[in-house]
C-alpha cells in the first residue's frame, strides 16, 4: 500500500515531521510498502510527532478527503450498514480486515492486519479507532461516545485519549478495538445518499477479489484470527459465519490443498507468536486465548511449532 501526498500534508499540517520518519522508516512517498514498511512508516511518525497526532488526524481529515470505501459507509442508512460496508470493502485498502463482534449487548470493532509480524503502531491505533468514531459520529450526527477503548499497549496518555474518546480505557487487552452499545446498531444516518451508494457500489464491488481458492484460504483464516478469543474455533461455527455447512467448507479447503486443522495450526501458531512478542499477557493467559485448555498443552503445541517453550521465546524476545 502507498503512503499518498494528500495523507502526508495532512499530517504535515498537524504538526508531524513527516521528512524525518520517510528517512527513518527507509520508504518515499508513493511507493509501494509491505506492512512491514507501512508499521515502520507510522512507528517512526510517532516518535517525530505530536502524542495525539492519530487523533487528531481522524477529525482534520474532511469528508471530501475520504476514500471510497468510508464515503459508501457515510452515506450508508445506518450504524449497522456502515460497519458492514466497511468491514467488507477495507481490504481494498491493504491487507487488513475488520473484524466486526456483536456478543449480547456490545459491538466490537478492531482492526486484523493479514501479513503483520508485530503489533500495530501506537499512531496508527490511534488513528484507526479514531477514525472509525469520528466516521459514525458524523453519520449519526450525535456525539456518540463508545462502551470503552480496548488497547493491547501498557497504560500510557490516559488523560489524552479520555479527552478523545469520552469513555473508559481498557489496557493490556488482547487487542485494539472500538467497543460500543449494541442498541447503537440500528441509529439512523443522517448522511444517508442511496443515490450516491447506488453510484458507488457497483466499482467497488467490481474491485473485491474474485473467491478464487486462496482467496477462500484467506477468509477462513481471518474468520479463524477473529475467533482467537478464548475457545477453540470449531469447524460449524467457522462454517456458520462464512453461510457454508461445515461439509462445503472442508470439501473447499481440500480442493485449495489444506485441511481445517492445518489452517488453525497456522493461526494459533502466528497468534501465539505475536501475543507473546507484542503483548503484556501472561502465558497462562495466552494460552486461554487461543483455546487451549490447560497450560501444557499450549506448551507441547508450541514447541512443536517454534522447537522451544512459549518462555524460551519470549525471553529471547527481550533479551
């Protein structure tokens, strides 16, 4: 994905030395960066920049400077709508999902980067969830204020980020996201255009990748990403979210070469990788995380995958 010009005098505007965190992340203007490049892009854009520079951000970009994607959002008839446009137009922006959990009377919203080997940059969260408020509140036209901000950093800028945000902060999560009021769902927009959408939705559409084989892959690994919370995802619910029967499913999975078991190994694997690398959890608790459901299981698992114990690992992390 590129960094484009209008983005960077923004946040030139703002306050941000956009020169220094170019030079000191090894990337121009334009050019096409992995996530990886993108991550040390908004890392070095941190340290160069104002403390509140993401939130900021989200409020001094104006509607005309939206891309695509969030415009069919805006002028979408409500909340719900909104998250699902989003949710299934984001990868148009890079390799990122959103994943969108309703689970009795909250709403989670949080952001899934496909090829991340760490964490999202704290700038970047910022901006992200910021966005993302700022979108629905200039939908709804009310102030809404979320359930609470999840944040997977260690407490840091509390006054800031409450200023902002007008809710509780929760710190050390399993990951960044945007809790709100399910009842919230069903608000109308007042910026709702379905002539505008009826414009609009057809190129975009056009533009989402055919589901090819590895494109499935793909989807069933997200939805598998989203569910590391604390269960082991099974293969009717993983069937159940993506409208297939568990049968379809596997028999998908194995004419793209790959079985269901082979595809959860993959992302309890990469989740455990990064839970340990990136977050203050314990391993105790990262093993509840990812479904297992004692300790020396996670253990046996993980040496198979990395050839030493999830201690080992993180101690040569921060070595």
């Amino acid at each position: 994905m590129p960094l484009n010009a209008a983005l960077l005098e923004r946040l030139k505007r703002l306050g941000a030395d956009v020169g220094r965190a170019l030079k000191a992340a090894r990337v121009a203007p334009g050019q096409e960066l992995s996530t990886e490049r993108f991550f040390a892009f908004w890392q070095a854009l941190g340290a160069a920049s104002p403390a509140d520079l993401g939130l900021r951000l989200a409020n001094a970009t104006g509607v005309h400077e939206y891309d695509v994607p969030s415009l069919a959002a805006l002028h979408s008839p409500d909340v719900r709508t909104a998250l699902d446009k989003i949710a299934r137009y984001k990868r148009l922006c890079g390799p990122k999902d959103l994943a969108i959990d309703v689970k009795r009377a909250e709403v989670s919203i949080s952001t899934i980067w496909r090829h991340a080997s760490g964490p999202m940059p704290r700038c970047l969260v910022d901006a992200s969830l910021a966005k993302q408020l700022v979108l629905l509140q200039r939908g709804t036209g009310l102030p809404l204020a979320p359930r609470r901000i999840e944040l997977s950093r260690a407490p840091a800028d509390e006054a800031m980020l409450m200023r902002f945000f007008g809710c509780p902060l929760r710190f050390r999560a399993k990951r960044d996201a945007l809790v709100l009021d399910a009842a919230l769902l069903d608000t109308p927009f007042v910026t709702h255009n379905a002539d505008l959408l009826r414009a609009l939705l057809p190129s975009l559409d056009a533009r989402l990748p055919r589901r090819g084989a590895q494109t499935f892959v793909d989807d069933v690994r997200a939805t598998l990403a989203r569910r590391m919370s604390g269960e082991r995802p099974s293969v009717e619910k993983v069937a159940q979210e993506l409208a297939l029967s568990p049968r379809t499913l596997q028999r998908k999975l194995g004419e793209a070469g790959v079985s269901y078991q082979q595809l959860l190994d993959e992302v309890r694997h990469d989740t455990a990788r990064r839970l340990l690398r990136a977050y203050e959890l314990d391993i105790t608790e990262v093993a509840f995380l990812l479904g297992f459901e004692e300790l020396n299981s996670f253990s046996r698992a993980f040496r198979a995958w990395e050839g030493v114990t999830p201690h080992r690992f993180r101690s040569s992390r921060v070595a």
